[in-house]
C-alpha cells in the first residue's frame, strides 16, 4: 500500500512538471512562428532591391527552413517524452490489483 501511495505521488510530480513543460512547449511553438512571420516579412521587404534583395530573401527563407526544422525535432523529442509517459502511467495502472488494496475494515 505505501508502495502504491508512494509511486501516485511521485506520478503526480512527474505529471506537475510535464504541464509545465508542455506550457514551455506551448510558448515555444508560439514564439517560433511569431520569429517565423518575422523572417518572413523582413526578406520579403528585402526582394523589392534588385540583386541583393533577391539573395537575401533566399537567405531569409534558408535561415527560417532551418528554424521550423529545429523547431520540428523539439517538438518530436516533446512528443517522444509525452509518449513515454503515457507508457508508465498505463503501467503504473496495471500495477493495481485487488490483492494490493488494503484489508476491509471490520465493526468493532
């Protein structure tokens, strides 16, 4: 029983911190395209020179494919984490058997 009680709680500080860090997941996402819109509209203000604004504007979108790459393989690493969670909660579910709760309370 202390076991069972003991492994909820450090299930339910593991669960705490993966709220925070899908908010941190979250706010990344959202800053990355806002970066993204950016980069974007900063090389498309560029294209209008000729020559120079054309190389950079393919510099811009060289520079932001790798962004959303990036952004990509962190967000794929998230999701791994969240996938191996979901695998431990299931086990931890498993563990609960009806020999493991505790004795019926008897009248005195």
């Amino acid at each position: 029983m202390k076991a069972q009680s003991g492994a909820m709680t450090q299930m339910g500080a593991h669960l705490r911190d993966m709220v925070d860090e899908a908010m941190n997941m979250a706010q990344l996402v959202f800053d990355t395209v806002k970066f993204f819109v950016s980069v974007i509209s900063a090389g498309w203000t560029y294209a209008s020179i000729p020559l120079y604004g054309q190389w950079k504007l393919v510099k811009t979108l060289k520079e932001a494919w790798h962004l959303i790459n990036n952004a990509r393989k962190v967000i794929s690493v998230f999701w791994s984490f969240l996938n191996v969670m979901k695998g431990c909660i299931k086990g931890l579910v498993i563990s609960f058997t009806i020999d493991d709760l505790p004795a019926t309370p008897t009248a005195p």
